[in-house]
C-alpha cells in the first residue's frame, strides 16, 4: 500500500433524503411485482383450469376419476381410461429409463475416461434436447413400424403367456408410447443420476475400496446407499416430465379410448385426449370433461414434482444432521 | 505367511472363489453400463441419423424460401421459419425480464421464508405440462378474440419463466458476497450494486439459463397447438393473427400419408434440431464463460 | 428497523401500482389488437378436412377474382365448430350441421352447404387381385369388431372372386371430432340397428375397435403403412395418395364407387326445394336413386354467425364458393351443388348481415 494519500470521492448520493432512497425504491419494487407476477399467474392457472373443470366435476364428482367411460354420444364420460393410459406408459418408461439411466450415470463418472466421458456426456444431453414433435415423428414413421414387425411378436413369442404381451402387434399402442417416453425421459434422470454420484464423498468410497470390496460393490454399497433419495428424486422427476408428455404420446399411443388389455393395442392417455380432442369438443360437458382430465393431470404431475422435492429437502436435511 | 483355513483376504496371490465371482460380477456390470451408454449414444445416432437421411434431400431452396403448401401442392417452410422466430423472439421479451426480475428478488430481497416460498411457485409452475398452458392461455385469451402470434408466445413465456429464474437465482447465489459488500461499502446504492456489479458477473450463467429455456420451448408444440394454429399459407409478420410455427408444421406433416409431406416433416424437425444444437453449443459457450469469470473474481 | 419497515411498505405500494399499471396496459392491447386485427378483404376459417382439398383450390382463386384472402386450416368439423361458436375465427367448416345445442350456443349462426361429395372406404390389402366389394352391414360389423379378418365369411360371399388373405383387419378412425365420422355412423346407423342402439352417431363416437388417427390425413396415412388397415375419408385424400378404395353396396344391389356418378346419383332423389338443413340428409339413399348411387355421400358446410363485422366478405366468399367454386370440385370428386340446394344456399346467405 503506497503512502500516497487517495481522497475516495463518494459517488452522487443518490436523492439521500432521511433513508429514502428513490432508485432502490423503485427497484425493489418492480422485482417485487415480478414475483408477484410469477405467483398470480401460477394461481391463475390454476384457478382457470379448475373453473372450466367445474361443470363437469358437478356433474360426474370425484366418481369421474375411477369411471371408466368415454361417449360423447350418450354425454357419459370418465377419467379411467386416461388415467390408466398415462400412469401405464410412465411406469413401463421409467422401470426401463432408471437402471439405464444410473448405468449411463456410473459410466460417465466411474468408468469412461475423461476423454470418452465428455462427448458421450454430450451425446446424452442432446437426447433430452430433441422436441417432442421430433421424437413423435420418428416414433410413427420409424419407431412404430419396427416395433410393430420386429419388436411385439418376439416379446409375443418369449412372453406370450401374459395378457399385456398378448395381443395382436400394432406400430401405435401402449407399448410404443411407452419406449417413446423411456428415451425422453433417459437423458433428465442420467443428468440428476450423474451430478448426484459425482458428489458422493470419494473417502466414503476410498474407505470401502480400502476394506477390500470390488469396485461395483462400493458403488452398490456406499454410492447407491448415499445416493438413494437423490436417485428417488430423479426418479420421481422422470415420472413427472412423462406425465405431462402429451404430443409425442399422442402421435404413438393409437388414440382409442379404452383400456386395452394388451399393452400391444391402442389406447389413450390424458394429455394425448386433452391434445385430440379440446379444440373440437361440441358439447360443454365434453369441454368441461376434457378440462377435468387437465386437473387430473395437474394434480398427478404435481404430486410426483412436490415428492421430488420433498425427498430432497428431507434427505438433506438428516444428512446435514449426521 | 502362516496357513490358515480361509486365506487372508487382502492376500491377492491366493485366488479365493468369493473373489472370483465378485470380479466377474463387476465385469458384468462394467460391461452392463457401457452397453447403456451406448444404447443411449445409439438412439441419438439413429433419430438423428434418419433425420439427416430423409429430410436433407428436402433441404433445396424451395424449401426455405417457399410457404407450406395447400392440398396436394409443393412448398416448404419458410412461413413457419419466419412465425417461429417471431414468437420464440416475443416469448423472450416476454418472459426474461420478468425471470431475471423475479430471481433478483429472491436472492437480493427476500427474507429466506419468502425466498422459499417463491421457489416453491416457480417448481410448480415448471411442473405444469405443456398443454395445460395451452389451454391456459386458450381458455383465458383466444376464446372471443380468435388465435394470435401474441397468444402463442405468452404461453411460451409462462414456459421459459420458471426455467430462467431458478437458473438465475442460482448463480446469483454463487456470485460471492464480498463483491455486494465491497460495493455497498463504498456507498453505491443496492439497486445499484444489483444493476452494475452483481448482474453483470452473473450474466454467463443467466445468459446459459436463457439459452437452454429458448432451445426448449422453440420445440414445444402443445402450447402453439390451441394457440397460434390456424394460419395462413404465406409468410406474415401480423403478430395479431396466428402465424405458422415449425413444431406445429411438423406435427400436421407427421401423420401424413404423402410422403412428400412426410419428407418435408423430416427436413422441417432437421432444421429444427439444428437450432436446438446450435442453442445448446452456445449454452455451453457460456457456461464456460461464466465458470472463466467466476473463477477470476 | 422501523425505517426498513417503511420502506418495505412503500416498495410494496409501488409494486401493485407497477401490476396494476401493466395489467392495465395488457387489456387495453387486448382489444387495440382486437381493433387492429387483418384489414378488410380477410377472412379466417378453420374445420372440416373433408372439405379441405376443395377450399385449398378456392382460396388463390377468390383472392384473384374477389381479392379476399381467406386463411383456411384443416383440423376436423368438430373443431370447426367449436371454435366459430368461441368466435376465435369468422367461419367454421363442417361435414356435420349443428344439432339443436349446438345452434344455441352458437348463438345465431347460419348452416349453409358449400360442398357435396362422397366417402370413401380405402384400405391396405397388398396382392388382391380386384376391388374389394362391402356392404352397408358388413361395414357395420367391421367396425363393430364382429368381423376380425379380411378372409371373413361374410366378406368372402361379397367378393367370391378375390383372393383375400389370413389377415386381421385393422379399423382405423378419426380420433379427432369429425364431420366424417358424423356421416360414417350416421350411415352405419342407418344399415346396422346394433351400431345404432351400442355406438350412434356423432362427430365423436365411443368406437368399440380400432385406432384413431388426426385429420383426413392422419387416417389415409395409417392405412397408407399398415397392412390390413381400413378407414373412412374424403375421396379426394384416397385418389391423391393412392389408396385402393371398396365399393359400397346400395339399397338398389348396386355396388357403387364415390366418384362424380356416384354422388350425383345419391342427391338424385333430393325434394325439388329445401327449406331445411335436415332434407340435406343423403346417406343410405332409397332404392329409386338407382344402381349407381353412393350410399356414403354427405353434403358438407360453412357455419357463419349471422351477424358480424365480416359479413360483407362472408357473403361475397360464400357466393362464389357456391357458383364459380363449385367447377373445382369435379377434379377432386366433389359434384357441383344441385339447383335444387343453390336456391336454399341462395336464401340463406341473405341472412348474413353486418354489426
């Protein structure tokens, strides 16, 4: 520090007048309209979504949801058939997306080099970066037609016997739906799965490497076990994106509202109903109907975001503790 | 080194079967997990394989320069080129201020109850699907007023603005307090410190946040569905009528029989992923950049 | 802490007043943009894609002789409707006219037919050697799901001399609210009591098999790459994508094709006047329309509100749509209206008035 002496000139005080300062005033106040802003439109949305439900949910109450009905001819309609649509879909996506994801989550960060690790990292985002539209595109032109020849009558021939894989082979159903959704939602679980085991303490894993144990069994015993609610929480946000997944389902899925019995056939599912049929819908029950299923579907995307989170916010919370 | 019944087991020149098979059990995971990742590594590959393999032929000049045709004609995509840029621009506007707004609230004002209660808001809003906001909007400003650019991109916006404001917020929390307090101790007023010193060091990763949230919404068909799709076969900048949008166009073409229009869908969702790459390249430009500035501060 | 108080509250105060102020300037753009909306000399339409290749034709055309530039998206009759009852466009195209609710809520719109043609029956049947022959009660029966596979009994008695295979017949539909769908179950309720009394007719039906599809286009595509498939559509999307399409036979013993013939043969026996839209029902035409005439043929229409600030546009388009528009239609299988129909269309374009 030089001896020279430096006169600090403040800057203009801005209109100083007794504390109030008109520019952090004005400010604050705009960032605060912001987040009100923010707040009413959330509620909002809500409000409008269940307004317009209400006509239906007068008429049919909470026995809608386990009605399985739809027939705008006779003005008899229900949730079932949707909700079984999109609950089906999301589990087949996510029983087969989470061990691929964690696999791909392991070998990013244990197993590839770091010069390997980079472009396929890359690769796996991009996954998540194709549209939807896209992925339907190629799903109805491609996908479908492939799981239609090659794909359902081997899974017929090896598990037949079964009433899901039972049906005739079709290129749109629950099946292919279900595939579609498995690669949109492969790349957002790999990606939390990813950040979650490079934070793993590397003692943790050095003290179970020291102990003897293989290299897969300190992942499975230690980072697994350490991971566990964070993978919960991947999980839990997967299910939630292919919740909400309406275009692609709807260009794969067969639009035909019933249950099917084999996972084979066409079926239906909420967001994919809302896509087909809202802008058409000719009667105000079969309008409000449609907004029902929208309130389903809000509440169902809610609930699998809300448990994220709150497993996050738990599981950190006691670990901080220990 | 004294016999004993069961060898020691950090001996590794006696091979024990326990050993043995826990090896091969790792190996056959190892192997498991490289398969995975280059089952993911193969499905890029192939949609983006088919992508290129229909749709390049598509790409002549025709196709960017002609609007979408009527029945049974030819044209290409222009129209939906210059709609989707004009509505992902206005979605923009629409929702960055408001995002960087609301995030500076939360990390500059808010008491931390507040604070978390915001980010409750802005996780729920994320979670709304798609299509309930096209109907959202649909329900609360097309019906009486018929579909506009306009509509179309505040749904987009009610999409970006949670993405941005936790992206926001979160490097706004990583940019350290000693720069806000150096400022403030030197008299500067709060709104700005926030304007001058602490936005701007945290413009890479705001500037990451907002090219991921336009890479993902410029794809979102749902919201554009109920919205901002009846238009006309020209190209139009009439932001108060419905223009065509790239997601829509290739959802009508997707389930075309002719497959002119077939290959057209494919050229249309090439061009569509290479703005997406091209995006996503340039979020990683500036997540670096941020990272570079962070460090040096 | 009394003084951040202070402010906190003052920040506050001046944030609703920013809300108010912009929430106040988003509803004045609202109807600015409103106002502002395309000039006069366009109109905007949405609905039936049965219609859709035709007014594909009309739309450069009435911009050169009229100079009004209509924008027209094809996204199924239901739609249509739904929306010109919201007033989100000025005219909805429609295969099915409103039923009585429908009139209401649309609050004082006029039905008027603009286009007649028939639908035709494509399907995927690779290496038959000729066209496939149905009837109105084994058509029922297919889509009923009593009949599983082309090679079928019933089928095979209509059609001894083809070579149908072992193949299971996939019925494809419109998922979307369809003005064909409307006039598909409206025929088959006709010829089947069972499809009446388990499914009926409507622009969306509970159909007991099959896959549903968007748009005229989405169900010739599916037939286009499924083998075995079987849809219902406008003539015009099976002519252009080659679709092999059945002949239907009518209460004559005829089995007849959905071409020009075919539909003017099934409007033959119309009433000399229409005063309503109700006489316009022209599917499962009696035995005196003769051996030639289609018995899936439907008139389809532009639904206008009778009073709105385009009406001068809406008259003029709908005038030459239904004179000069009509020499498009024969190239696409649409049949140039009957006079007995342009006197009634005549009479109810009149009733479009101006705000």
């Amino acid at each position: 520090m030089t001896t020279t002496t430096y006169e600090p000139t403040a800057p203009e005080p801005e209109l100083r007048r007794r504390g109030v300062r008109v520019g952090d005033l004005l400010f604050r106040g705009v960032a605060v309209a912001a987040a009100l802003a923010a707040t009413v439109l959330l509620g909002l949305i809500a409000w409008k979504v269940f307004d317009l439900a209400r006509p239906a949910f007068q008429d049919f109450g909470l026995s809608f949801v386990w009605t399985e009905a739809w027939n705008p001819v006779t003005n008899d309609y229900g949730a079932l058939i949707f909700i079984y649509g999109t609950v089906v879909t999301s589990l087949i996506a996510l029983v087969l997306a989470t061990p691929l994801s964690i696999a791909i989550a392991l070998f990013l960060t244990e197993m590839a080099p770091r010069r390997v690790a980079g472009p396929i990292a890359t690769m796996v985002e991009l996954l998540a970066a194709i549209p939807s539209v896209v992925l339907g595109l190629w799903g109805i032109l491609v996908f479908g037609p492939w799981v239609r020849d090659h794909l359902e009558p081997w899974l017929k021939d090896v598990l037949g016997f079964l009433p899901m894989f039972s049906g005739d082979p079709s290129q749109a159903g629950i099946l292919p739906a279900a595939l579609v959704l498995t690669i949109m939602i492969i790349p957002i679980t790999s990606a939390i799965c990813r950040e979650l085991l490079i934070r793993v303490p590397r003692d943790l894993i050095d003290g179970s490497l020291a102990l003897g144990s293989t290299r897969w069994e300190a992942i499975r015993g230690v980072m697994f076990a350490y991971a566990a609610p964070g993978i919960a929480a991947a999980v839990l946000l997967g299910l939630g994106r292919a919740f909400g997944e309406a275009i692609a389902v709807n260009q794969t899925i067969g639009n035909h509202s019933v249950i099917p019995s084999s996972w084979f056939a066409p079926g239906d599912s909420l967001g994919s109903k809302i896509a087909s049929s809202y802008a058409g819908a000719t009667s105000n029950l079969e309008a409000s109907s449609l907004l029902y299923l929208a309130a389903i579907l809000m509440v169902i995307s809610l609930f699998a975001n809300v448990s994220a989170q709150f497993i996050v916010v738990r599981f950190e919370r006691a670990r901080r503790g220990l | 080194m004294s016999e004993v019944a069961s060898p020691d087991p950090r001996d590794l020149t006696v091979r024990s079967n326990g050993l043995r098979r826990r090896r091969v059990v790792e190996k056959i995971f190892g192997a498991v997990a490289i398969l995975s990742a280059l089952l993911a590594c193969g499905i890029l590959a192939l949609v983006l394989g088919t992508l290129v393999f229909k749709g390049a032929s598509q790409l002549n000049l025709d196709f960017f320069t002609k609007a979408r045709p009527l029945f049974g004609e030819k044209g290409g995509i222009a129209d939906a080129l210059v709609g989707s840029a004009i509505i992902v621009g206005m979605a923009m506007l629409m929702a960055i201020p408001v995002a960087v707004l609301v995030a500076i609230y939360m990390s500059e004002y808010a008491g931390p109850k507040v604070s978390r209660a915001l980010r409750i808001v802005l996780d729920v809003l994320n979670g709304v699907p798609a299509i309930v906001v096209g109907i959202f909007v649909f329900g609360l400003l097309v019906v009486g007023h018929g579909q506009s650019a306009v509509f179309g991109a505040f749904a987009l916006a009610i999409l970006m603005l949670p993405m941005v404001a936790r992206a926001t917020q979160e490097i706004l929390e990583v940019v350290p307090q000693s720069l806000r307090h150096a400022s403030l101790a030197l008299g500067v007023t709060k709104w700005r410190t926030t304007w001058n010193v602490v936005l701007p060091a945290a413009i890479g990763g705001i500037l990451t946040g907002v090219v991921i949230a336009v890479a993902r919404v410029a794809g979102e068909t749902a919201p554009l569905l109920f919205t901002t799709s009846i238009a006309a076969n020209a190209i139009s900048v009439n932001i108060h009528q419905a223009l065509p949008t790239l997601p829509v166009t290739i959802f009508s073409f997707s389930e075309s029989p002719d497959p002119g229009e077939q290959a057209d869908a494919w050229a249309a969702a090439l061009v569509l992923i290479g703005f997406v790459l091209v995006m996503n390249v340039l979020a990683k430009y500036f997540a670096g950049r941020k990272r570079r500035q962070l460090e040096g501060s | 802490m009394g003084e951040r108080g202070s402010t906190m509250k003052r920040a506050l105060a001046l944030a609703f007043a920013v809300v108010v102020v912009v929430a106040v300037a988003i509803f004045a753009g609202r109807t600015q943009s409103a106002a502002a909306k395309p000039g006069a000399g366009s109109i905007v339409g949405t609905g039936s894609t049965f219609v859709f290749p035709l007014v594909s034709k009309w739309i450069p055309a009435v911009d050169n002789a009229l100079g009004i530039k209509v924008t027209y998206t094809g996204t199924g009759s239901g739609t249509g409707i739904a929306q010109v009852t919201a007033r989100s466009v000025d005219f909805g195209a429609s295969d099915a006219p409103l039923s009585t609710d429908q009139a209401a809520a649309c609050k004082g719109c006029v039905v008027i037919p603009w286009g007649l043609a028939g639908m035709s029956i494509p399907y995927n049947l690779p290496g038959v050697n000729g066209r496939l022959r149905l009837s109105g009660p084994v058509l029922a029966n297919i889509y009923l799901g009593n009949i599983t596979n082309w090679n079928a009994a019933a089928i095979k008695k209509l059609n001894p001399k083809l070579n149908l295979p072992d193949k299971k017949i996939t019925v494809v539909y419109r998922a979307d609210s369809s003005g064909s769908t409307y006039a598909v179950t409206g025929y088959l309720s006709e010829v089947s009591p069972q499809w009446k009394s388990k499914v009926g007719q409507g622009t969306t039906v509970n159909f007991p098999v099959g896959t549903g599809a968007r748009g005229s286009s989405g169900v010739a595509g599916v037939v286009k790459s499924t083998e075995g498939a079987l849809t219902y559509v406008d003539a015009a999307y099976s002519i252009t994508n080659h679709l092999q399409f059945a002949t239907i036979q009518n209460r004559a013993g005829g089995f007849a094709t959905p071409g020009v013939r075919g539909v003017s043969a099934a409007v033959s026996t119309l009433p000399k006047k229409i005063t309503n839209i109700s006489q316009l029902k022209i599917v499962d035409p009696p035995k005196s329309a003769g051996k030639r005439a289609y018995p899936i043929s439907t008139f389809t229409y532009v639904i206008v509100p009778t009073s709105s600030s385009k009406a001068g546009d809406m008259r003029k388009f709908i005038y030459w749509a239904v004179t000069q528009g009509q020499k498009y239609g024969p190239p696409l299988f649409f049949v140039p209206l009957p006079g007995s129909v342009k006197g009634f269309v005549y009479r109810e374009i009149k009733t479009i008035q101006g705000t």
